[in-house]
C-alpha cells in the first residue's frame, strides 16, 4: 500500500466532468447554479451523486435531517471513519464549485481507491450535508449543526421557508428523510476540500490552501432613532438626524477592522432609511454590522471597541443607539495535526501551498467541535463565489483532490499507530 500511495493519483478530468454533470442540474443562464434546498432539483442532485456512489461501491446511509454518508469499508471497521464532504445545495445565483468540490472530490477519491484496489486501514465516508447555505431554510449550515450538537434535531425540522414549506415535510417529498440518528458517533478525522471564495491564493500564486481554522463572527442589528422633519424649514442646529449619527458608527466598523488587520474584517451590508424621502430629514436608521478575526482574544476586544463606540456616539449626539446582538460564532483552530497532513500533502506533490483562515462559515467548522478536522482550499478565479460566473481551474481541482488524498490515506494509516 506504501507503494501504491506514492504513486497514486486521482483522475482530474474524471472529477471535472462529474462536476460539470452535476451543474446541468439547476444550471442558470449565466453559466452558475440554481439548487435550492430540498427542491426537486436537489432531489435530482442527490440521486445524481447518491448513484455515482453506489456506482463506487460505498454503502449509503440517510439521516433524519438528510445528510447521506456513503461508507468505504476498511481494513478494521472498529475504527471511526476518516470523512470527508461538504454540500450540493447552492445560492440562488450560485457557482458550479461551492460545496459541490467537496463532494465530488471525496467521491473521485473512492473510484480511485476502487480502481487501485487499495483497501484503508479505517473505513472511509463521504458526507453530503443538508442545507449548508441556509438561502432556503435557516438555521444555515443545518445538518453538520445538528450532526454536531449546535441545534437540535426539531428545530431543523421545523424551519419553514417564505412560503411555509417545512424542512420535515420537504425531506419526506423529495425521498430522503432518512431514519438514521443524526450524529453521536466518533469519526477519526474530518477534511473538506473547498474553493477558496475569496481572492488571497490567486493574489498569492498559490495552488493549495492550508487551512488552519476560521474567523470568529460576531453579528449586530443596530437602530439609531432621531426625527423625522422637513428637510426645508429646519434649521441644521435643532435636528435629530438618524442617518448622520448612523454614518459615524458605519465608518467605527471599518476603523476597528483596520486597526486588526491582517485578520480583522468589518461589514455594515444592510441599510435601511425611515422613511426614506428625499426632502424628509431620517428619523431611523437600521443597519447590520459584521465583525470578525480569527483571535478570540482580540474579536472581545473589537466587540468592546464597538460598543464602546455606541455608547459614545449617543451620547455626543443625543440619539438612541439600540444595539443588538444576532450571532456570534467562536474562532475554530482546526486539528494541528490534521492541518500538518494537508500540508505536507502538498509539499509531497511538489505543489505551492500557504497557510490561510476560513473567513466563509462552512461544515467543517462545526464538525470541528466533535472530531479533527481540516480543510484544503483551491484558487476561484478573481476571488467570486455565491456568483454564477464563480470559476475555478481543473488543474487546481485536480490538485486540492491529490492533497485530500494523501491526507486521508495519512489520517488512515495514523489511526493505527494511535
């Protein structure tokens, strides 16, 4: 087997064209991807993938949230598998890349261990997570979160869509509300290959992303409240004027961001104007504010930066500043060993890599919190993703799958020294 994984490679133009067959499914005008959630055209997505693996000789399980694991039998099923996936369902003006990489990837790995008769030392397993995107149903990143304790099982069911659909009720009409229990079993290792959905590799010139951990986010719903007046008549002294309050603590978010830099990253991207006339001073202003950093320790303290700044604010203008919070999601290191076998896969494969941080949410940032986990990233052109003209190489594809490759069969062949 020594042998076999120095010289194995998988087929690069087998995986582009798997992924190009999964994109005539919900393809857009545009060249991108329409696969919402538990529609039917995720049902043919599904069964699309669910017979490739079939076809590969894995062993399909559904959950009750949905999520199809597809299982390689090892040398020792004792053993908890090494996983590896990500997701099919897309944006509604998604990419042909996003998710479906993963997958695919995972899956061209098993028809290679086939086609080379390898057999692992632990089972592996391909996962396909239900409603990672969270643009039909939310809570985003649904089944890996209850897969990982971050949910329970029924509120997932429970999500409705804009027009009342349930997810309980979706899953059952598409066919794959499975009956398996969701999580609360060991895995060995968990990796996911995914394209980068941002521009630093390119910028970089570099092939594979070594991805160490993710972002922490902290979310907030501000509301400055002023008062509405004639934009004519009243004199600039005595107005309330929620939008000029509102621009301070808009620019705040950027200041914070840029003081923590390389990691720190500031986002106001919704604003709403009440009532929104031309010639009538704003009486409220409702915005969204988005901060993140990889450092626990250092988003504390740009949360308190920015509270502070709330506090200030209304304070020198006299305006109600109402702040809320929305979300917060910890930073997650990923497993330091797990991340030294992608990297070393690269090196192996004599492929230019560099370290990087998730600044996206994706599965296995919650799968981080149950098993070992990584992720390997690979260049989207220009950085676009959640776009239809999302693009990626297939050389770079190609490549990122190799690196999964000997990263699993590593994690594999790890799991007995242990």
């Amino acid at each position: 087997m020594q042998h076999h994984r120095n010289t194995m490679a998988i087929n690069g133009q087998r995986l582009w064209r798997s992924l190009m067959d999964l994109a005539a499914i919900g393809a857009t005008e545009k060249g991108g991807n329409c696969r919402l959630a538990l529609t039917d055209l995720d049902r043919q997505g599904r069964d699309l993938v669910v017979g490739w693996m079939k076809d590969a000789g894995l062993t399909i399980t559904v959950d009750q949230v949905g999520n199809i694991f597809g299982r390689r039998a090892g040398r020792n099923n004792a053993l908890a598998p090494i996983m590896t996936g990500s997701h099919i369902d897309t944006q509604p003006t998604g990419g042909k890349f996003d998710g479906c990489y993963g997958v695919l990837a995972g899956l061209e790995i098993m028809r290679s261990l086939r086609e080379h008769d390898i057999v692992t030392e632990a089972p592996l397993e391909l996962a396909i997570w239900t409603n990672e995107e969270g643009s039909r149903f939310v809570p985003v990143m649904m089944g890996s979160g209850v897969f990982a304790n971050k949910f329970p099982l029924e509120t997932a069911l429970d999500a409705c869509d804009v027009a009342g659909k349930s997810v309980r009720d979706e899953l059952r009409a598409i066919g794959y509300a499975g009956i398996a229990p969701v999580g609360g079993r060991p895995l060995g290792a968990y990796f996911e290959a995914h394209i980068e959905q941002g521009p630093i590799l390119e910028n970089e010139q570099k092939v594979i992303g070594v991805v160490t951990g993710s972002l922490g986010v902290r979310w907030y719903d501000v509301t400055v409240t002023g008062m509405e007046m004639h934009a004519g008549p009243t004199p600039m002294a005595i107005r309330k004027d929620a939008l000029f309050v509102a621009t301070h603590l808009m620019q705040e978010v950027i200041h914070i961001a840029n003081a923590n830099q390389p990691h720190g990253r500031g986002t106001v991207g919704v604003v709403q104007v009440h009532p929104g006339s031309r010639n009538v001073i704003p009486g409220r202003v409702m915005f969204t504010v988005d901060l993140r950093h990889q450092d626990e320790a250092t988003l504390t303290e740009m949360d308190a930066r920015w509270r502070q700044a709330c506090v200030d604010v209304q304070r020198e203008y006299g305006l109600q500043v109402a702040l809320k919070d929305v979300q917060y999601f910890p930073p997650t290191p990923f497993d330091p060993q797990l991340v030294r076998m992608v990297r070393e896969g690269a090196s192996a494969a004599g492929l230019s890599h560099m370290d990087i941080v998730t600044g996206a949410g994706h599965d296995a940032v919650y799968i981080a919190s149950v098993a070992p986990t990584a992720m390997i990233f690979v260049p989207c052109k220009d950085g676009i993703s959640h776009n239809e003209i999302e693009d990626a190489q297939p050389e770079h594809l190609e490549a990122g799958c190799n690196v999964l490759l000997a990263a699993m069969l590593a994690s594999s062949s790890a799991t007995t020294a242990s």
